[in-house]
C-alpha cells in the first residue's frame, strides 16, 4: 500500500518533464522495508491460526494496513507524513484553481469502467460551449491522453511507474504546463485503483467514482473508501443492462450504505443515455466557481 512504502518513488513522468529527482524527496524515506529484519509488530498482523471462517483481515489497528516490518504506530507516522505534504501541494492547486475560476473533477475508477471513452464523449458533447483541458494518469504509456487529443482538446499524460495513483505534487506540475483557460472545466482521470487515489486531495472540487455494471454490485462494500470520498457515482455501461445480471438497486444500495450522502447518475458514455444530467452537473460546477467581472468604474 502506497501509503506505508512510498511505492513509485522516482518513477513518475510528465510528458516532456523528467521530475525523477524531484518526486524522490517528497517520501519519507522508509528504514529496513524489504531489507529482511525482523518483524517489529504491536499485534499488527493477522491472527496466527486460521478461523473457522477462513478470514484473514489484515486491515485491523489503527493503520488499517499491514507492511512487513512496520509496526502500526510506524505506518500511522509515515501515512501522517505522506498525506501532509500531499495535502499542502493539493490547498495550493486548490488555490490557484479558485483565483482561476477553473472547476476541477477527480475521475476515479478500478481499470476498465469506461473512463475515458466517457471524457471522449463528455468532451464532444461539450463541444465549444464549455472548455475542458483533462490531466490523464497511467502507470505506462500515452494512449489515454492520445484519445482525449484526437477530440481536440488539451491532454497532458502524466506515468506513474509503479505508483498506483496521482498525488497533488503530479498534479500541480501538470497544471502548470497545460495553463488551462480561466473560467474551465479541469478534468483529472486517476489511474485505475479503487484503493490509494481515496487518500489524495489533488485539490479538486469534486472526486467523481465510476462504477461499471460489468463489475460486481458490492464493489463499493468491497472498497468503502473510494464512495466514502466521493460527492458523485456515475453508474456507467448502463446499454448492457439487457445482456447481464447486473442488480441496479442493490449496487444503489451499496453505494448509499457506505456514504448516504452521494449523488447517483445512470450514463452509457456509448450512447449517451444519462448524459443531459451529467453535462448539467458539471455546467453547474464550472458556474458555481466562475470568477465574477470587477465592476468598471463608473
């Protein structure tokens, strides 16, 4: 867990920007991970024996995590240090964002809900009436950013190695280089992990998760922290219902039992279906932090 090993540290690259050396001084280095020594725990690993049940949880303590040779209390630090520094580079992005009038999204998903197919048909169904530049991240390759071009907008690729997620320091030099208009929509498409990116403010208004019906209905029982930090749930692939077994409400009912609070839409980024809703949620946003005119003098 990329909270407790600093995985990706140095691995990171930014279309035309190498900040190897850079990202390596944002972890805190971790003393004997991997290293073999003994195994330092406060009753931080799972049980001993084997239950009944066949149940081993190793999400127990106050780390709610386990890493060969850290003890709880250790993890905890290191988390508390990672999320710290993470979350002064996020109210910076947060700042400049709102000075900017720019309303930005986190599109979070586990790998294949259909991300970018629906960026590509949010973009185009946006056409000139609201301008939207995306930050794309991935462990390799450019072929997402590649797609959100091909509809002509701005895209900047941004690998994360072995990193399983976007941190605010990624996205900030990513803001910087594409210089998005003032008064837009920033759209921010995570790397594909249910788990880590549920811990990392990018600075963005909003993080958005996508669940798929070709995945399962407790998805969001499964991995609570990623709906808990959601304000939306695009349930999206909807034009496949007919071909599945997929059980609407009770993924509805998953969703709404880990954060009572979170707003649902129902989209195809196939068809279309659902999209009026949500092109009109995120008007809305780009609205709700437009810059207001000064006044000219009379």
């Amino acid at each position: 867990m990329c909270n407790v090993c600093g995985c990706g540290t140095g691995e990171v690259r930014i279309e035309g920007l190498s900040i190897a050396n850079e990202r390596a001084q944002m972890l805190p280095v971790v003393p004997g991970l991997g290293q073999g020594h003994a195994h330092d725990h406060d009753h931080d690993h799972a049980h001993d024996h084997v239950h009944a049940h066949d149940h081993l949880h190793f999400g127990q303590g106050p780390a709610h995590a386990h890493a060969p040779g850290l003890s709880q209390a250790r993890m905890v630090q290191i988390e508390q240090d990672i999320l710290s520094k993470n979350d002064g580079y996020a109210d910076a992005n947060r700042r400049r964002l709102a000075q900017r009038g720019i309303f930005a999204i986190n599109l979070v998903s586990s790998p294949g809900s259909g991300k970018t197919t629906l960026l590509v048909r949010t973009i185009e169904a946006l056409g000139t009436s609201l301008s939207a530049t995306v930050i794309e991240g991935d462990q390799q390759t450019a072929n997402d950013a590649e797609r959100i071009r091909a509809t002509g907008a701005r895209a900047l690729q941004i690998n994360t190695g072995k990193g399983c997620h976007l941190d605010a320091q990624m996205v900030g030099d990513a803001i910087e280089r594409l210089a998005p208009p003032d008064d837009s929509l920033l759209l921010i498409e995570n790397v594909g992990n249910l788990v880590c990116p549920a811990s990392f403010d990018l600075g963005e208004a909003h993080k958005v998760a996508i669940l798929s019906v070709t995945e399962g209905e407790d998805k969001p029982l499964k991995y609570p922290d990623m709906f808990q930090a959601a304000d939306l749930m695009l349930l999206n692939k909807i034009d496949l219902l007919p071909y599945l077994s997929f059980d609407v409400e009770r993924a509805l009912a998953a969703a709404r039992q880990v954060n009572p609070r979170l707003q649902v839409l129902q989209v195809s980024a196939t068809t279309g279906e659902g999209f009026d809703e949500w092109l009109a949620w995120l008007r809305a946003g780009c609205a709700a932090v437009r810059r207001v005119p000064a006044a000219e003098p009379a």
